[in-house]
C-alpha cells in the first residue's frame, strides 16, 4: 500500500492493537495515529515515514506497550519521554537517522523486554556506550540489539550486571573499546553474544564458559589476546565459534571435543601455535573448519576422516608439516580444502572420491611426485554417467609445484573455446535470446528482465549504488530468500557494451577464488519497450568499493566510512587483492588478465575482505587464431584506467599479467595507508620502505622486468607477518 495514513482513521479512538507493516506509506510521523491514545501496539516499521518524531510521546501513547518504528526514515532525536511510559516493554527503531545521544532514563522501563537501536546512521557524532549501565534496573529486559552504530567509548563492566532473562546481546559493528567483563558469565540465560568488528582488548573471560545456553559467541575482529580459555569447551549447545581476526595465543583447547553441535569454528588470522588438537576431530557435526593464518605446528591429525560433515577446511599459512592425512579423502562431503603455505610433505592423497571438491590448493608446500591422473582427465559432456566428474572438473586446482595441463589439453581446450565461440556469435547476431546457459552459474538461479525490474524497484535511482563504463550497478533483493544481491545492467548503447558483457561472463563462469567477486547468474532478455536488455547478478558485499576509503577526503557526502583504513587492514586488503590475481594469472583453468585493476573494482564484504570485482575488460590470455582475435574478445579499445594502466598499455600493448602487476601497485600510492592508529614505536619507516622497495620492483617501465604476482603475494605476506607479528607479541 501507498500514499499517506487517512485523516479519518483518528476517529478510532478506540482502536488498541495496529499495525501497518512493509507497505509503501509516507510523510510525517503520522497525525491520525496520534489520536489513538489508547494503542497498546503500534508497528509500523518499513515504510518511508520520515521527519521529526514527536517530543510528548508519554502524552500521545500513555498506555503503549510495543512500539515498533524501525526501518523509516525519522531524524532528529529519540523523544526522551519514551521513557516515562512505565507500560513500555518493546521498543525498535532500528536503522533510522537519529541525532543527540541514546536516552539514559531507559533506564527506568522496567518492564522493558525488547530495545532495537541496530543500525540507526547518527547524521552527528555517535553516542557513547555508556547508555549501557542504566539499563540494570531493566530486569526484564531479553533482547539488546545496538549493532552497527559507531558507538564510542569503553564497555561498561556492569553490563554483567543487567537482567538474568538476557538472551540476545548485539553490541557488534561499532567502535567500543575496553575488555570483556569478567564476570560475564553471570548472564546464564544467554544465547547469542555479538561483539564483533569492535576495538575490544584483553583476554577471552573464562567465566565465558559458564553460559551453557549460549549458541552464537561472535568476538571475531577486535584485538583480544591471551590464550583461549580451556572452559570455552563448556559450552555443549554452541552451533559458532568466531574468534577470527583477533591476536589470540597458545593452543587450540582439546576441550572444544565436547561442543558436540558446533557447525562453524573460526580461527583465522591469530598467533595461536602448538598443534592441532585430535580431539577436535571427535566433533563429527562440524561442517566447516578455518584455522589459516596462525602459528600451528605439527602433523595435521589423521583422525579427520571422522569429520563426516565436513565441506570446507583452511589451514593455510601455518608451520604444519609431514603427509596430508589419507583419511582427508573419506570427507565425501569435501567443496573446498586450502593447505596452502605450510610443509607438507609426500605425494598428494587421493581424493577422487570427493565428487563435490570445488576448490583444492597445496600450493606452497614441499609435495613431490606426479599429479594424479584424475585431476587431469578431460570432462566427456556427452557420457551421461560422467556428469558429475564435469562438473567437478571446473574447479581451482591450485598445485604449487609447477605442474599444469598438458598441450594436449591446452589444445583440446582452444579447439572447443573457438567452436563455441563462432556459434555464440553466429546466434547473437541472429536473435536476441534469454538463454544464459553458457554464462550461469548456477542454473536454478537463472532471472527474466520482469524479476529484475521488480527486484530493483524498476531500477530506481534509490536503489542505484555505483556506475562504470558500461552500465549501473543497483541493489536488490530477489527471490523467494529475499536473497540481497548486485544487479550490473549494461548499457547496450555504449560501444563495447556487449563485449563486456561477454568477456564478464566468460572470466567468472568457471572462476572460484574467495577474493573474487562472485557471479550468480547473468540475464540476457527483452525489456518491455521492445529493447534488447543485459545483465549480471553479483553477491552483495555491504562494505563498497576500496575507493570510498582509500578517498574519503574527495568523496565526502558520497563515502559511507567513517574512518581510515588501519595499516594492518591495508595489508590485509592488499594480500586479498595480490591472492585473486595470483589466481587469475595462474592457477585459473586459463590465464586471465584483469586489464582494469583500480580501487573502485575492488569491492569490502562485511570483514573487509576483498573481493575484485568488474571483467569487463578482462582477457583469456590464449592463442587465438586470427578469426577470433584479442580484439574480439575485448570490450573496448582503451585498456584499463588512467592513473592504474600499465604504460605500455598506452602505446598499443598487449593485455597481459604484467599488465595487471603494475595497476595493483599503483592503487597503494596514495597516502590514506598511512593515516593509522600506530602504536609508539612501531617502525613505519622501515615498514613502508620494504612496501616501497617491492612496488618499485612491481613497476617497472619494462613489464618482463616486474616480479610475478605470486612472488608479489609471498613478499607482501612475508611482510606483514615479520611487522605485525611483533606488534601482537609486544601487546602481549
């Protein structure tokens, strides 16, 4: 529904319960509805009410027991007689744009049950957290939620103070600082706790072990240290443990054997050592295990066969040594293995039991012998009984001793590539089509122009999140999932458009990398005006472009950060970038040559990491003959950026790597690296003028002179753990 609330609903006046959600209606906070003094519940959230909300809400609601008036577009302050109405026990006004500060007589709500303040984007300086310790007289209270709103200052110790009925705590996504109390145990009714994406220090509580009720602990990003606490294994119905992206020490505890129900255990990016515990192996329900980027030593425990669940394991870039464990192979439920980066050692196990396998790198370690011949074997499309083995064909086998296809294959590969390419073109130029096998991810997932439309509100301007050369980008939401997505509709009136499309299309179609954005599905349809229509579904990744942070300064009004990228983030933005490029120039079924590197196609997910993004002027480096020429695959005449292109791209040179190498360094010129919170004492200087010594190297006038992207990638890696592990240590 639309349009604004009728002047004539004021005559209810005896209406107790109304509620008018999700719909289209506008204008101020509604004056019909304020006549209805005798509302118990009023939800009206997800509309487009906006303006200031009304001072005298105890005068106007006197009774009001649920208010729900999230996801509108009020401002101005949060009327701080909301408190005077003692009968309020649920209160949401989640992602609006208030100003002022977070009213302290919440305080005073004692049958207060529910207080939503997620996401609500202060137009002013954030409050302060401190709103926190007047909330202990709300003994009711089961439901905190104040994620994502840059608020400040450090955590209130009193929290463990607040009611023994809180089961929801979202505190993530904001900038507070301080520890952990540590008699937060006391909090027995606790389910999830979300403090993630905070500036949070000290060690883990050990009392943490005593929330027996608590499922989803997420502590993920923040710079906690110490070891984790032996009494984390208390908790028996946990289903996600994230302690990724902290300064986390000593061993993985052998207790976690008794988290029977875990599906998520997340450790990546810490400095825990010591070896992995074969108790851990015990928890046959875990799906996923991320270990990477850690110190753990030792054998890798031949017990995990036993991890039947199992579809995802990382332990790359750790100490790890002797054989893969045989029993890997028994994993049947296998997409993706990384043991990138450590010292294994012996020839690779077999795996071809893993039908779903997706994903396998074992580059940089010490394997040896032959690759196996199943990991070889072309795909036979048309034996029916070898389908599967296709389609598990497709994935990254990352293997990094330096053996690839054969010219045999290579050869078969061209030969196919030119058929389907001739018949595409022959097809394109006859009909327009909405068929989009050839390009589709996923084919269940395949959408009409009407989808879209309707999925981006008709392409409305509000919907419009950013713009290339050859089209715009539009948030949606689609499907039955309400899944949110990117949605890339090419303009078609633009020379090269369509070769964009196509040259998108055939770059990601088989490409799986984490650091890549993902495809979903493409659409290539009629409009309803008659006109040809083409576009890209991409994943949605909230955190925009690395351009909006790297540039505040000129894109002020425009950028959403609200802050710089830390040095350590730079890194880590850096070696996401340098691991999709290595990917694309070497361990892709086919060398791909980006051509277009720059800040705004490298896209930030929720963790900041990187994901590149845009194809469009992406090439398959591969020998075509000179019916199908580089130009045919191109989509335009210029390469790349200027400003990011490589020079002899300016003169009429040919698309290559090297190419790529040079764009990726010139990104990291500008100065906003460098505006950190750097403790007293670090050594920047020498720091950067290893970076500066690296990206000299990188850039080098003659592109056979630069360094490889994957010696790029090791040396930055190399880096960051020589300076940031010291840091860490020095903290500890």
């Amino acid at each position: 529904m639309e349009a604004e609330i009728p002047y004539s609903m004021s005559r209810l006046t005896r209406m107790k319960f109304l509620r008018i959600a999700a719909n289209h209606f506008s204008g101020v906070f509604p004056h019909p509805i304020c006549n209805l003094s005798s509302l118990l519940f009023l939800s009206i959230p997800d509309n487009n009410f906006f303006g200031k909300l009304r001072l005298d809400f105890d005068k106007v609601f006197p009774d009001i027991q649920v208010l729900f008036l999230n996801g509108n577009n009020f401002e101005g302050d949060i009327p701080s007689s909301l408190a005077n109405i003692s009968s309020l026990r649920k209160f949401d006004i989640a992602d609006c744009h208030m100003t002022g500060s977070i009213p302290l007589g919440f305080g005073r709500l004692y049958n207060l049950k529910i207080l939503g303040l997620v996401i609500i984007s202060w137009e002013v300086t954030p409050p302060e957290i401190d709103f926190l310790s007047s909330l202990k007289n709300c003994t009711q209270l089961q439901f905190l939620g104040v994620r994502d709103n840059r608020l400040g200052g450090i955590l209130p110790h009193s929290i463990s103070n607040l009611s023994k009925q809180l089961t929801f705590v979202s505190l993530g996504k904001n900038h507070i600082s301080g520890t952990l109390p540590l008699d937060i145990g006391t909090l027995e009714c606790l389910v999830a706790l979300k403090v993630e994406d905070n500036l949070f220090t000290g060690e883990i509580p050990a009392s943490l072990g005593k929330l027996s009720r608590l499922e989803n602990p997420h502590l993920e990003s923040n710079m906690m240290s110490g070891d984790m606490p032996y009494s984390l294994g208390n908790l028996s119905m946990i289903a996600q443990l994230c302690l990724y992206r902290n300064s986390l020490k000593g061993s993985i505890p052998s207790s976690l054997r008794n988290c029977s129900y875990l599906l998520y255990l997340s450790l990546h990016f810490n400095m825990l050592s010591g070896s992995i515990p074969r108790e851990l192996m015990e928890v046959r329900s875990l799906p996923t295990l991320d270990l990477a980027y850690n110190n753990l030593t030792g054998h890798f425990p031949s017990e995990v066969g036993k991890l039947v669940s199992l579809y995802g394991l990382d332990v790359s870039h750790s100490q790890l040594s002797g054989h893969v464990p045989p029993s890997l192979g028994s994993c049947l439920a296998m997409e993706y293995i990384d043991l990138n980066g450590n010292f294994f050692e012996g020839t690779i196990i077999d795996i071809r039991g893993l039908r779903s396998l997706q994903e396998l790198d074992l580059s940089y370690n010490n394997l040896s012998g032959s690759i196996p011949e199943y990991l070889l074997k072309p795909c036979t499309d048309q034996e029916e009984t070898k389908s599967r083995e296709c389609s598990s064909m497709r994935r990254k086998i990352g293997i990094g001793f330096g053996a690839g296809l054969t010219s045999v294959l290579f050869s078969l590969f061209f030969i196919i590539s030119l058929r389907w390419f001739k018949k595409r073109s022959i097809q394109d130029r006859k009909s327009n089509t909405n068929d989009v096998d050839d390009f589709a991810i996923a084919p269940h997932e395949r959408v009409g122009y009407g989808e879209l439309h309707k999925a981006t509100c008709g392409f409305s301007l509000k919907n419009m999140i950013g713009s290339g050369n050859f089209g715009v980008v539009y948030k949606a939401v689609l499907g039955l999932e309400n899944r949110v997505v990117s949605v890339k509709v090419l303009n078609l009136k633009i020379r090269g458009a369509s070769k964009s499309f196509i040259a998108e299309c055939e770059a990601l179609k088989r490409a799986r990398h984490r650091n890549l954005v993902k495809l979903i599905t493409a659409c290539s349809s009629i409009d309803y005006k008659g006109d040809e229509f083409r576009a890209l579904v991409y994943e949605f990744l909230p955190n925009g472009s690395l351009d909006t942070w790297l540039h505040r300064e000129r894109l002020e009004g425009i950028s959403d950060t609200s802050r710089p990228l830390t040095l350590l983030e730079s890194f880590n933005i850096a070696i996401d970038v340098a691991s999709a490029l290595e990917y694309l120039h070497v361990n892709c079924h086919n060398p791909i040559a980006h051509c277009d590197l720059k800040p705004s196609n490298v896209l930030l997910d929720d963790d900041l990491t990187a994901h590149v993004s845009d194809f469009g002027l992406a090439r398959l480096l591969l020998k075509f003959n000179q019916e199908f020429s580089f130009n045919q695959l191109s989509s335009g005449g210029v390469r790349g950026t200027i400003g990011y292109a490589a020079p002899e791209y300016g003169i009429g040179g040919q698309p290559s790597i090297h190419g790529d190498v040079y764009s990726f360094f010139s990104f990291w010129k500008y100065k906003s690296i460098l505006h950190s919170s750097l403790r007293v004492g670090f050594p920047i200087a020498e720091c950067l003028m290893l970076v500066l010594e690296l990206g000299l190297r990188c850039c080098e006038e003659f592109s056979t002179n630069r360094l490889s992207m994957s010696e790029a990638a090791k040396q930055l890696f190399t880096i960051r753990k020589r300076f940031f592990k010291a840091r860490r240590a020095a903290r500890g």
